[in-house]
C-alpha cells in the first residue's frame, strides 16, 4: 500500500470492507510504503508513525506488517523549497514502529527532481529483494 495521500488515496480504499477484509485475511505480507513529505493540510507534522497509527485506527483488524521507510536526507535546497509550500520530510521513528508491530525496512529511496519523489527502481528492489526472491 502506498505511497501516496493518506486521507485521500490510502484510506479511502481500505475503508471498503471487502478490501480491508481481503488484504486482512492474506497470507502475503502486507506492506506500507511511507511517503517522503508531509502533505500540507493532511498530514502536516505527520511521522511515519502517525501515518501507520491513522490506518490502524481507522482500518481493523490489523492489514500491515512491514513498512517500507526512505532514511536518506532530502538536500537542504529542496527542503526550504517545500518548506515554503507547507511540507515537510516525513519523519522517522523506527523504534516507535516496532512498538506497533511492523517490521521496518530502512532503504536510500528519494529522487530529487522538480519534485520529490520516491525512486522506483530502489523501491523495487526492496521489494523483490525482501518477498519475492527470498522464496
């Protein structure tokens, strides 16, 4: 699940019961990529944390176990770019994580462009590398 808005792309469709009780019920591992900035309005001051607490509120029984988190450091330019706009790296706390009981992965995935965005073909690594090669 994810990246993407948490209130307007993430929950929506896990709030359909037939969804939550689908992903809920598979055997699969159940996967939230976070996002890399704060969403102005949505998620301002959000942590990774928060955006994980917000789903297990809202979406019962519990449908994550991993979650897939950028630790590489948005450059300062780009920062004050979106800090101007209201955003904001999403902060991590792994440890906090782990205390609501996903597994985190920590992985280089920005991409600095106009805009931030995640890097896909790390984030597809990552994923390959963690559910589907391991076999």
């Amino acid at each position: 699940m994810g990246p993407g808005s948490l209130y307007t792309s993430i929950l929506p469709n896990l709030l359909i019961p037939d969804i939550a009780r689908s992903i809920a019920r598979s055997r699969a591992p159940r996967v939230y990529i976070a996002n890399l900035m704060t969403q102005p309005g949505e998620t301002t001051n959000y942590s990774v944390a928060e955006h994980l607490r917000a789903i297990q509120e809202h979406v019962k029984p519990r449908i994550v176990d991993f979650v897939v988190a950028n630790r590489q450091p948005v450059s300062p330019a780009v920062a004050r770019r979106y800090q101007r706009e209201g955003a904001a790296p999403v902060s991590l706390d792994a440890a906090k994580l782990r205390r609501m009981g996903v597994k985190v992965l920590l992985e280089d995935l920005l991409e600095e462009h106009e805009k931030i965005r995640h890097n896909s073909a790390r984030l597809a690594r990552v994923l390959l590398d963690e559910f589907a090669l391991r076999g």
